[in-house]
C-alpha cells in the first residue's frame, strides 16, 4: 500500500507526515518513502538541500516528489550547496523510476539539480536559478526525461553547462526553457550539451534564449561514442552558436559523434548558426551521418562581431553531412560556408536543394547546389518565418530528406509536394480527403467513444454526425481539425446509433467517413453528470517507442486511487488486448504492451488505440505498430 507524506513550513519531523500533521523538511519525507509514494511540498522557502539516494520505485509505481497542487514550493541552496563533486540543491543518485514535480532550487554553488547513477527518472515543471554549476544535470544515467522545466542564470560561478546529459544513455529533453546565462561568466554554459557518449535522445520544442558567447544545442561526444540523437522544433536565438556538433577529445580508436538528426529548428539572431567544428584537446575530430534539413538560420554572425554565418563546416573530419531542404538568409560571414582552412569539402558533404540569400552588400559564400533567392518569409525581422503565398520555397523540398511535420506540428505535404523551411505552407486550396477507419464503442451505457484515422493534412474542422437509422444524420459536434477521437454523452435513449465524420477547410468540405455501429441496451443518465463532450488526456497518457516493433512502454499519471482499465483497440474498434483491470495506488504508472493479442499471436502492421479507462473518464492513445 502507497503512502502520501507532506511537508510545511508550520510542520515538525517529530509529526507522522499526514496534511494534518506534516514534515518540516523535505529529507525526513524522502528518507520515508518507498514505491508508489507520493511527496507534497507545500509553499514556502525551505533552506534545504536534499539527496535522494538508494531510492528505488517499480515500473507502475514511481517514487513522486512533488509541489502541493497549486504551490510553488522553493529550495534554497545558498550556503549549504558546495562546489565540489555532485553537491546538489536536489540530488537523485543510485535511484530508480523516480519523478521530481513542479519544484525550485536556487543559489546552489554546485547544481540545481543533478541526477547521478540513476534510471527512469522524470524531472518535470521544475525551476532552477542562479546554479554555481548546471541548472539540471543528468550523468551515467539511463532513461531520463527532462520536460518543461524554466533552467535560468546557470553557471555562474563554476563550469559544465545550463543542462549537461553526461554519458546519459535514453533521454528526452523537451519544452524547457533555458535562457539568460550571461557574460562574464567561467567555461562552460551551453544551454543544452550531450556529451561523454550521451546517446539515443530526442531534443525538441525547447526555447533558447540569451546565452552569451555560449553554444545553445551542443552535441560533445568527447572521447565517446554519442549516437541517434534527434534535434527538432528548437527555437534558439541569441547564443555563441545555436547547434553545434564536435568530438572534443578523440583519438584514432575513441571519440565519434554520429547518425544526428536536426530538422524544424528556428536558429536565428546567434553569433553562427549551425558549425561543425575541430576544436578541443583530442588529436581527432570525428563525426559521421549528420542530416540537417528543414530548418531556419536567419540573421546568425552580427553580434559580438563574430561572423560565424549560417551553417559553418569547419571539421574535415566530419564526413557524410547531408544538408538539404534549409533556408540560411542574411546571415554574416556566408550562408552555407567551409572554413578552419578546409581547401576540399569533407568526404561524403551533400549541399544541396537549399534557399540562401545575404544581405544586400554582403558575400553569400554559398557551398552546394542552392538556390539564391529571397524565401519570401511573412515578417523575418519580427521572428514570423511562415512562408508567404508565393514563395519559392513552397512545394520545392527534395523528397530525399524532409520531415514528416513542421515546425508548428502540422504534417508534410500541405500540398503537392513538401516545402522547404521549418514551416509548411498551409493555404493550399485543396479539399480535404474524408478520414477513414472510423469505429463507435460503447463505453458505457450513455457514452460512445468514437476513433478515425485522418487522409488530410490541411483541415481545419471536422463535423461529426449521428443517426438512429442509418439514413438521416444530424451534426453533433464541431471540433478541432487535428483532433481524431471524440465522446458522444448525449444519448437518452437505447436503440443503434450510427456515426459519420467530415473534415473542412477553406477549399471545401470532404466526403464523410464510414460508418460506425453501436448498440445502446439501457442508458443511466446519472453517469453522464460528470463526463466531458470530447476526450481529453489530463493523465500524461503516452508511449515510447512509437511506432515500435517488439513492444512499447504506456506510461500514465495518477492523482488519486483509482479502478484504471487499460486496453489495445483495433481500427474497427475489436479489443485486441487486455493489459490491465485493476484498482492503482496515485503516482506515475508504467505497462508494457508487447504486439501480442488475447491470445498471445502478434498483432499485423497497423494502427491500434489504447483506451484508458479510469471510473467515469476515458483517455486515447494512438499507437503505430510496425512488423
């Protein structure tokens, strides 16, 4: 059975931990805690540091410490915190599936927060300020995301960076905020650096901002090997450099940075864009398969008169760079350019299918086969780097390397073909196709959950329909474009229903979908009271991979106790698998789902949905499984 412990600044540690009763400091509630326990801080500034240490939750019963619903809880670091080792305002070490939720640490002389000999660790909502060393930073560890967190004036007194992943294997940093790391100030502060080895990560949606003379997205593999790491839909301005990629310290056998993705960034107003560069204190430099494609390098190389340009090849040891399908515009000092004396391009360099244009009075020094001309951006200088209605960029992206989505998270193509740039042009006149593989389950007896598979990338509405026979349908709903699942509650009456789905945009309206059946025995109209109109995921409802091949990990997050249902759906809304029905302890859950059906046969290649079920509310999940 899973505890619940609180702390207040008007608690005492000689109290039981109840709200009634709670801890004065946070580490008499950690040292308490076990799988499945959940720590509440409530407001105040606590003068303390605190250790996680030997903590150890399961895969469905994550250790959570976390800020009291709406409190914004404060750890204060100052003259507790060193500078030595890993002396940490919050320090997780040898610990295992644990969650650190919506708290700040501040005025350490060491880190905000670190996370050492560790795995599946989760810090989220999080604030750090005014760190000697990094705001957040993760070493040998496995498993680890970083999401939402504010990482502010890191790195003041000491060196690493404003978040450092050193030799940390699995991670996802997203929807962080890292900015204002200003001069003077030691080595060191990169924004985001993955070195010593850090590999298979994805690092997308964070927002850089305002770090002097420093790199903002760095990939170091040092004398390591750092490998599949995926950089995306990052908006990074004002830094040394905004994407930069080295090995720093290898030698003939050790040290390769390889098989990079960076694709949708926005990279605009930095000492240079995007460099490769030979620099560090190895004899060798290596970095191998990088793709770059899709992204934005505007106005990089005017500040600190440091001409560093928009895409900078500087390593000849950087072999197979693929750089295709970028816009690099007014950018000083070149726009895509070899330096560091390279006379010869690097083996395997492809520069192609790029827009690039200077400023007027500048030098492009452009490398590759390009296209010089102005991309037509709707307001560049204002950061607005959508694509006006006759821009050359759109419909002009070589299919050999482009993403799958843009920058704003609407798919690729929008029309015939993909654009160039972080944004896809979305005012094609083109009518929407119908979407398809829409099935009804009965949920409840007065609730329909319907799901559909989408053909269109371009709508903006879609309508969904009902009928009790078949023939007459009446609008229900009008949604949102993207959305692909909805909850119908407003049935009164038994009997068969049948449902329908369109899509629109300003081009016109799409045929409907297929139809899907239910059957309503009996209604209950009291269990409707407290049930939404549409689905909604307010449970962290996710999975990884996706898609997947073998198996896929479904995580999820729990408030209170809970009867939580879990099952695997096909298209036609047939239950495929049952992975769970049982009542669960608050915290954050894990279940493995291994492609298998009830009967144990592995699932085809397709599109299935994880339903969620927990009490009166229902969450989705689409899950791609590929054989």
């Amino acid at each position: 059975m899973s505890n619940t412990f609180y702390v207040a600044k008007n608690g005492d540690d000689g109290n039981p931990g109840t709200e009634a009763q709670p801890f004065l400091s946070i580490q008499k509630a950690v040292n308490a805690v076990e799988a499945g326990d959940v720590v509440f801080i409530k407001d105040g500034i606590y003068k303390q540091s605190v250790d996680i240490k030997n903590k150890n939750g399961e895969p469905e019963n994550y250790i959570i410490i976390q800020a009291y619903p709406g409190h914004k809880p404060i750890l204060d670091g100052e003259g507790l915190v060193s500078n030595k080792g890993e002396s940490s305002v919050i320090c997780v070490k040898f610990s295992k599936y644990i969650v650190i939720l919506g708290l700040t640490a501040e005025n350490g002389n060491g880190y905000g927060i670190g996370v050492f000999d560790s795995e599946h660790i989760i810090l989220k909502g999080n604030r750090t300020y005014n760190s000697g060393h990094s705001g957040i930073r993760c070493w040998r560890a496995k498993n680890v995301i970083l999401d939402n967190n504010d990482v502010e004036k890191a790195v003041q007194y000491q060196y690493q960076e404003c978040i450092t992943l050193s030799n940390v294997d699995s991670f996802v940093v997203k929807n962080n905020y890292i900015h204002d790391r200003p001069r003077p100030a030691p080595p060191g502060g990169e924004a985001i650096d993955m070195k010593e080895g850090s590999r298979n990560g994805k690092v997308f949606n964070n927002r850089i901002y305002n770090i002097e003379g420093k790199m903002g997205i760095y990939v170091d593999a040092w004398n390591g090997h750092s490998y599949n790491i995926d950089i995306y839909n990052n908006c990074i301005s004002y830094a040394g450099c905004g994407i930069a990629i080295a090995t720093e310290n290898g030698n003939e056998t050790s040290g390769l940075a390889q098989n990079i993705r960076i694709f949708n960034n926005l990279v605009n107003n930095n000492n240079a864009g995007l460099y490769f560069g030979r620099h560090g204190v190895g004899s060798h430099h290596r970095v191998d398969s990088v793709y770059v494609y899709n992204n934005v390098f505007y106005h990089n190389g005017f500040i600190s008169n440091i001409t560093g340009g928009g895409i900078d090849i500087a390593n000849p040891e950087a072999t197979n760079l693929f750089i295709r399908n970028n816009i690099a515009m007014n950018n000083c000092g070149g726009q895509i350019r070899l330096s560091g004396g390279l006379s010869t391009p690097p083996q395997g360099l492809v520069v192609e299918n790029n827009i690039a244009m200077a400023q007027v009075g500048s030098i492009n020094n452009l490398y590759g086969e390009n296209r010089i001309t102005d991309p037509l951006f709707v307001d560049a200088e204002n950061n607005d780097f959508h694509l006006q209605p006759d821009s050359p960029a759109i419909d002009s992206a070589d299919i050999q390397l482009t993403a799958q989505f843009d920058f704003a998270g609407n798919g690729r193509p929008e029309g015939s073909g993909s654009d160039i740039g972080a944004f896809e042009y979305a005012g094609h006149s083109v009518v929407p196709e119908a979407p398809y593989y829409l099935f009804a389950n009965v949920f409840s007896t007065s609730k329909v959950i319907l799901f559909w598979e989408d053909n269109a990338v371009t709508q903006h509405r879609k309508y969904v329909e009902r009928s009790v026979d078949g023939i007459n349908f009446v609008r229900l709903a009008d949604i949102d474009g993207k959305q692909y699942c909805f909850n119908d509650t407003t049935i009164t009456d038994p009997g068969t229903y049948y449902y329908r789905v369109n899509a629109c945009n300003d081009a016109g309206t799409s045929d409907f979908s297929n139809i899907g059946t239910v059957e309503i025995a009996t209604v209950c109209a009291i269990e409707t009271e407290n049930l939404h109109g549409s689905v909604i995921n307010n449970v962290n409802l996710n999975n990884y991979p996706n898609p997947f091949n073998s198996s896929t990990t479904i995580s999820y997050y729990l408030s209170q106790r809970e009867q939580v249902r879990i099952s695997i759906y096909d298209v036609l809304g047939r239950e495929v698998k049952m992975l769970g029905d049982r009542k669960q302890n608050p915290g954050t859950k894990t279940i493995t789902w291994d492609g298998k059906d009830n009967s144990g046969q592995q699932v085809g290649t397709g599109i299935y949905v994880c339903t969620m079920r927990c009490d009166e509310q229902i969450y989705t999940l689409r899950i791609n499984h590929i054989k």
